[in-house]
C-alpha cells in the first residue's frame, strides 16, 4: 500500500465523465461569483445559471447516478439561495437603539395612532 486514494472506479466511467464534472465545478465558481455583480444585473445572470445548470445536473446525474445527481442539485441550491460571497448589511446595535419605537410606522393611522 503506498497510501494513494483507490481511483479505480474512474476506469468504470465513460471518457467524459470528468468533463461533466468540470463543467458542474465551473458552474459552482460562477455561481458564487454572481453575489458579486451588481444589482441590476444578478437576476439575470441567477436565470442563466438556472437555464445551464439544468442540462449539466441532468448530465451528472445520468453518469455518476441519482446520489450525485441529488448532491449536486442540494449544493447549487445553496450556492443559488445562500449567496455565500453576498455583501451583507446587519444593523449594529447602536442603529436598532436609535431606530424609534415601532409605532411611528407610516401605517400607524396618524399622529395621534387612532385611525
């Protein structure tokens, strides 16, 4: 035993079964990367994720069967719901002290608070 990792199953899989997965490994980045446009233009690069990540999930799955093909569909949701590299505002404490009470809400029915 040299200790390497037992790749034998790779000889099992088509020739382009590594394609399939640089493609889905390519997919990944560019999803992650996407938190990083700007506004105006993420819904539209989120949709054509979606539209080629379905053709590469379908391919990863007919090769590498339904347990990968799962995996795969669990990560690039979290990778699409999640946005792991999103700037993300939180208000500090100090912010939510200063914020005033809730009942100044526009909605409240006037200064008074009756309707």
């Amino acid at each position: 035993m040299t200790g390497l990792p037992d790749l034998t199953f790779l000889a099992t899989q088509p020739r382009h079964a590594g394609l399939a997965l640089a493609l889905v490994a390519l997919w990944l980045v560019l999803a992650c990367l996407v938190a990083q446009l700007p506004a105006r233009w993420q819904l539209r690069a989120t949709w054509a994720l979606i539209l080629a990540g379905v053709p590469a999930l379908g391919w990863l799955t007919l090769l590498w069967g339904p347990g990968v093909g799962v995996g795969g569909l669990g990560l690039g949701l979290l990778i699409l719901l999640g946005r792991p590299t999103a700037r993300r505002r939180r208000r500090t404490p100090e912010a939510r002290e200063t914020a005033g009470p809730p009942d100044s809400a526009p909605f409240a029915g006037g200064p008074e608070g009756r309707p």
